[in-house]
C-alpha cells in the first residue's frame, strides 16, 4: 500500500531560523562551503537579494514542526557562514502529523535522507546534525564536487550522487593527500573518475580500458 502524505501543489515560502533548520545528511564538504561562501560574499545587496529569492531551500515539515532540509544543505552552512541568521524555505510535503518511525520510513522511500557520516559510515537518523553548524566536515565529497567541474564527471540527478563519487574516491586515496597538495589530488581523482574503475557511478564520462 502506498504511504499517503500531504504535498502542496502551491507551497507557501517561509522564513526560518537557520538554527532551526534539521539536516537530513551526515556531512558536507567544507572545502565546497567555503567555495559557496566567495561567491556569496562577491554579490552585492541587490545580488543577494535576487538570489535568496531563486535559491528558496527546500524541506519537508516534520514531527513537532520541524523543518527538514532535503537539498541545499552546502548552500545553507555558507549562508550561516557569511552570517546570515535566516533563510526562506520552500516546504515540499507536509508530514507533521506522522510518528517519527513512519515519518523517516518516508522520508527514506522518497531519498530525502542520506544516512552515512562524514567517513562513509552508516549512520542511523539519531545520528544526524542537528544542525547546518554541526555537520561534519567530509573532505572527499568536495573533492567529488570539484572533479565534477573538472570535468571528471557529468552532473547526474541521481540522489547524492557527489556522495557517491566522494566514496569511490575515498576508498582510492587518503585524507592526507588532500591536505599536502590539493591540486594535485584533484588530478589523481580526474584520473581515477576516467578510468573504468568508475563506470558504475552516475555521470561517468570516461573510456573503457
């Protein structure tokens, strides 16, 4: 039987603490933040504002009123670094009224959670941040990030699909490697997304061996 769940045709935007906001992964890339933080921090007043507007962060409300953040959780860490206190949010389904055990089976049907940790751990929803502030810091999902742009791979709207990447790449080469020469892990990581080795992962673009 399917799960029966209220989803706005018209969703009303709000305006939300980001304090307030509950993640609905285990980490991010801080590396990808901060990226996220220059670009902000080049826009001026009317800038900013025009791009709050077409950057709405979208959530699921959940048990209590909580607000869920189902995409956008690297754009809504930068704008807490850049010192903004609050964001508006566009709710895509309305689950308060579930008990939490049947509110995060739907969450998980539709992949609106991603439950690893920041060394590809698996997690449980307990252990999610709880907060944009508290995520952990997974160096390897900005490097996925900047591989992408690097033209390693293709954008894919596959879920989590950089997460993916990020694993593939962490399983091939060590944290150390990033801090000592970071141009030069993103070309090794280049190497290894063209290599076959990687064809199962979405957005592959490289060349069979």
């Amino acid at each position: 039987m399917a799960v029966k769940h209220k989803v706005e045709e018209h969703p009303r935007l709000r305006r939300v603490k980001i304090a307030d906001l509950r993640p609905t992964q285990g980490s991010i890339g801080v590396r990808e933040v901060m990226r996220k933080v220059a670009s902000w921090s080049a826009l001026d007043v009317q800038d900013e504002r025009r791009f709050l507007g077409d950057h709405m962060i979208p959530v699921v409300i959940g048990p209590k009123e909580r607000h869920y953040i189902i995409d956008n959780h690297h754009l809504t860490r930068a704008l807490h670094e850049a010192g903004l206190s609050e964001v508006l949010v566009r709710p895509v389904a309305f689950l308060h009224r579930l008990e939490a055990d049947e509110f995060w089976h739907v969450m998980d049907c539709h992949n609106w959670i991603y439950l690893y940790g920041a060394t590809g751990q698996r997690i449980g929803v307990d252990s999610l941040p709880k907060t944009v502030a508290e995520m952990p810091d997974n160096p390897f999902r900005s490097l996925a990030g900047d591989v992408r742009r690097a033209g390693g791979y293709a954008k894919d709207t596959a879920p989590y699909s950089e997460f993916l990447w990020a694993d593939f790449l962490r399983r091939r080469m060590k944290v150390p490697q990033l801090g000592k020469d970071y141009d030069a892990a993103v070309g090794e990581a280049l190497a290894l997304a063209h290599s076959s080795k990687a064809r199962h992962l979405p957005g592959w673009c490289g060349v069979e061996d």
